[in-house]
C-alpha cells in the first residue's frame, strides 16, 4: 500500500533535511509541470506501506503570489497528498503556524511537525507536545533532522493518520467575518473546498478572484489585514501556552496577552 506524503513549510525550516533522512538514496528530481521548479520526490518501505514523499517547494502562505507558491498550492488543491507533512521550525514557530492554519482551512489531512529539536533543547526551550495536539487538533512530531530523532515516530503517526483522517475543528475567524465566508462561499462551486476558497477570497488572492467571477462582491483591504490579525492572535496564544523557557518565559512570550490565551484557548 502506497502512501503519499507531501512535505510542505517555509523555506530554510528542515524539509529536505528531513526527506534526506526519510528516504536515503531512494529519490529523484524532476521538474514540476510546464515550470522550471525543481520536484524531489522519493519512497522508502515501513512497515506493510510504501511512504512516497514530495518535497514541496518552500512557501509561507498558501496565497500563491509567487511561482513556488503556485506550484505548491496547486499541488496541494487538485493532487493532495494522502497525508500533508507541515515542518515548522520550533525556534521561530510563527510563520509555520500560519501555514499550518491555512493547510487545515484546505481540508489537507495534516500531521505537524516542529523540527529542530535540538536547536530547542539547546535553549531551553521546552514544548508541550500534548497541549499542542490538543489546541491544533492535528498529529504532532517533534524532530531532529541533525539527530534523527523523531524520525520514526514520524512515519509512524504519518500510518496512523492515514489509517485515519483527522478532521479538525476549524480556527473562527468570528461573526463579521465568519457572514462574510457564508456568502462568498455561495458562490463556489463543489469540486473546490468552500471554505478555503471564501477565505481566499476575502484575502484578495487574484487566483481565486479569477476562478470565483460571478460573485459580485466587493471587499476592502481591512477584511484582509483582520483575517491575517485573527490568525496571529490564535497562534501567539498556543505558542505562549505551548512553548516555555526553563525558569523564564520565552521572547515570543513577552508580548503575551493574557487576553488572547482565554479568548482563543479558554485558559485563565
Ligand atoms: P528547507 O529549505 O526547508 O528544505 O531546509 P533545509 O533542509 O535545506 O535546511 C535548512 C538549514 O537548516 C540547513 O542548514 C540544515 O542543516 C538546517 N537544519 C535542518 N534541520 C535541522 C535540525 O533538525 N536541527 C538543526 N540544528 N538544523 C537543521
Ligand atoms: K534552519
Ligand atoms: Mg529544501
């Protein structure tokens, strides 16, 4: 049984040292179609399966402004994987999180992974796996692609989440908002996931503008720059609850409002 995984995450996060350390020597490279955007992929055997993994060009939105975003995201809406691998860097979580969130808006079946473990470990950094399994909703990997720790616990829970699909409650971008998605998503059609493609919308993506043209809804920028905000004050909540500095609290924290932590996640 073969099992694709796609390896998805910023640029510079640890992927390909990863897809290394997964497969070996087992790879190939090509380009993807009609784009000179070079495609790695590779397989390596575990247990009864055949885990085939695409190493996808390094993004930090699923909003396609650039050659590599296209090609990524149109991978990930018209061929997606069965399991979606999101490597973020547990020094610098933040912008991974916010592709991670999109990833999930994309209906993608997502396990997270937050590498450079040893990195963390290093500074003291200590993560709670749990909770972040817990306030993600999604499979979560800690890894070393130096070390390779983590690695097997990876394909492991990439197996696990085939075998079953998880489906996360989706982040509410709250009622103004949320009106909004309803009605825009009135007007996709079904072999697109509705939500993501609201949302995208309302974000101004000029891809989904074209695709979505009979929706005579007009928007401002604002919508847009609340919809970025939403995203960073949920994920700025789980980080300050989540990741925690040995007797001091990390500079991430610093800013952290108290506020957002109940809002978002409940927790006095
Ligand atoms: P990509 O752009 O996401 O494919 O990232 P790369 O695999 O090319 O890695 C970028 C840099 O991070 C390289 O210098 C790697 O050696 C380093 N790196 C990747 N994973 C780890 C890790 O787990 N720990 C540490 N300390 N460094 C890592
Ligand atoms: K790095
Ligand atoms: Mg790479």
């Amino acid at each position: 049984m073969v099992i694709t995984v796609g390896l998805l995450g910023n640029p510079n996060v640890g992927k390909t040292s990863l897809f290394n350390k997964l497969v070996g020597a087992r790879q190939y490279v090509a380009n993807w179609p009609g784009v000179t955007v070079t495609r790695i992929e590779g397989a390596t055997s575990y247990r009864d399966y055949t885990l085939h993994f695409v190493d996808l060009p390094g993004v930090y939105s699923l909003s396609a402004t650039s050659l590599d975003e296209k090609v990524t995201r149109d991978f990930l809406l018209f061929t997606p994987p069965n399991v979606t691998v999101v490597v973020i860097d547990s020094m610098t979580p933040e912008q991974g999180m916010y592709l991670l969130l999109e990833s999930l808006e994309l209906g993608l079946n997502v396990v997270a992974v937050f590498n450079t473990i040893d990195e963390a470990k290093k500074n003291g950094i200590n993560i709670d796996k749990e909770a972040l399994q817990t306030f993600l909703g999604v499979p979560v990997v800690l890894t070393s692609a130096h070390t390779g720790e983590g690695i097997d616990e990876l394909k492991e829970t990439i197996i696990n989440s085939f075998k079953k699909v998880t489906r996360t409650k989706l982040f509410e971008y709250g009622e103004e908002i949320e009106n909004l998605i309803k009605k825009v998503e009135n007007c996709v059609s079904n072999e697109y996931n509705k939500r993501f493609m609201a949302i995208k919308y309302l974000e101004n993506d000029k891809f989904v503008r074209e695709l979505i043209n009979n929706c005579d809804f007009t928007t401002d920028e604002s919508i847009a720059t609340e919809i970025a905000k939403k995203r960073y004050e949920y994920i700025t909540a789980i980080i300050s609850r989540c990741f925690t500095k040995s007797n001091n609290l990390l500079s991430t924290m610093e800013a952290l409002d108290h506020v957002l932590t109940h809002k978002y996640l409940g927790i006095p």
